[in-house]
C-alpha cells in the first residue's frame, strides 16, 4: 500500500496544453512481446526544438516504448502515435520514417565493410529520388556536425572507433532529414570526451529545430542536457516535468524495483 501511495504522489505531469506542428504526441501506448506487455498507457510528446529524456533502470522499458513508437514493434491495443496531427499507428517502420521520425536503435551498428560515406548515404536511401546534388548537402551537413566522419569518409565504418561509430549511426538517421529523432542511450560504452562530443552534436541538431527523445540510465547526464524528462517504472511513467525541477523526484523513482521489461 506504500509503494502505492509513493507511485500516485509522482504521478506524471499533464504533457504541453497545445503541441506545435511537428510535435511527436505519444497516447497511451501499450506495447510488448507476444503475450507479454512491457509498458502500459505511456503519453509523451517531443516538440521540435526540445530535447527531452526518457530514464529509467534497467528493464524499465524504454527501448521498448521507442521500438513501438517507430512501428518496428507492433503497439498492444490502446497506442496512438502521431506526428503533428498525421497519425503513425499501424504504419509501417519505413512509413513512419519517411514522415520524419527517425530511431537509432540500442546496439545499432555500422555496415563494417562499407565506407562510413556509403554508410551514411544508406540512410538518405527513401529520399534517392531528390538526387546527388541534395543528397551532397545533406552529407556535408553530417560532416561538419562530425568532422572526424569527414576525415574517414573514405575508411571503412569497422575501422572507427566505438564514438566514431556511433556518430555514423546518428549521421545515417540524420540522412532521412527527421524531424523527431529518437536515441536509445548514444552515450552507452563511450568515453566522457566522446559523449561530450556526441551531446554538443545533439545540442546542434536541438537548435536547428528537430526534437530529440533520448533515453538514457545517466540521470545526471540526462537531467544536464535536456529540456524535460519522463521517467519509466516498471512500464509505466511515474514522474514527468522539467529537467530542472524532477531531480529528486527522478531519483527515487529510479531506485524502486524495476519489472521484467527491456
């Protein structure tokens, strides 16, 4: 009954009254593996120009809220997901992405044998038909957000390191001109250089209008470097709210037991 009542008092805050067009509104998605439901009545919305953070421990469920929110997992009942007023659910991954949102993956990785240019160029793949000379400006536009990618752009992408190789996979989903993209923990396994290094791009990508969901188990580096956070417990959301003003709240709902989720 405890445990109860310490859930309802972080119960999650209303999301913005009136979304601006291109924001990312997430309604009550429930979503899971076959029979087995990992997060429950989830609402989130990201507008462009925001970075917000999505925390929770281990198993908490947020690489699963985000594989249902990009279609790659099909939501349980009860999920709308839309994308300025354009409804998403039940489209197909490449649907969704070619509407503007677009999701690095956890453990995503490089194509190794393939140049980090060809690797990149993969992600405008959709959008071919614009033709090289956009696609050149799209790709000069990754390179100077990640000018080692430049360096290297002729090496093959396994040659980089695991920093360079995650600036790849965010360059690659960039190629798709998103306008929300989706991050599950760009900071896992990186060294602090790196991670500052990739968050200062993300701080870029912020000011130039797209929207940012990032999940992230750093709460101190999330809270840091984002504009709101959601916090997921056990597949639910329990505390919501300005970065700046959920610290302690964030805290405790992180240090609860966590369910079975990923």
């Amino acid at each position: 009954m405890a445990s109860a009542k310490r859930d309802h008092s972080m119960a999650a805050m209303p999301n913005p009254p009136t979304p601006e067009p291109g924001t990312l509104n997430v309604r009550n998605l429930s979503a899971g593996y076959r029979r087995m439901t990992v997060v429950s009545d989830v609402c989130m919305t990201v507008a462009p120009g925001e970075i917000v953070a999505l925390l929770g421990r281990n198993g908490a469920g947020k690489s699963t809220a985000l594989l249902a929110t990009a279609g790659t997992i099909r939501p349980h009942q009860g999920s709308v997901v839309e994308l300025g007023g354009l409804a998403l659910h039940g489209h197909r991954p490449e649907a969704i992405a070619s509407r503007g949102l677009a999701l690095v993956a956890q453990g995503h990785r490089v194509f190794p044998e393939m140049t980090v240019a060809e690797n990149l160029r993969i992600g405008a793949f959709a959008r071919r038909r614009l033709g090289r000379r956009v696609l050149d400006t799209d790709l000069s536009r990754v390179y100077d957000l990640f000018p080692v990618l430049k360096q290297f752009g002729q090496r093959p992408a396994g040659q980089l390191s695991g920093g360079q190789q995650q600036m790849v996979v965010i360059g690659q989903a960039l190629m798709g001109k998103p306008k929300i993209l989706m991050l599950d923990e760009p900071s896992g396994g990186l060294a602090p250089a790196v991670v500052g290094d990739v968050y200062r791009a993300l701080a870029r990508l912020r000011d130039d209008g797209i929207g940012l969901l990032v999940v992230e188990q750093d709460l101190d580096l999330a809270l840091s470097r984002s504009t709101r956070a959601y916090v997921l417990r056990n597949g639910r959301i329990v505390v919501s709210g300005p970065s700046g003003d959920i610290r302690d709240e964030a805290r405790k709902a992180m240090l609860g037991p966590t369910g079975d989720g990923r």
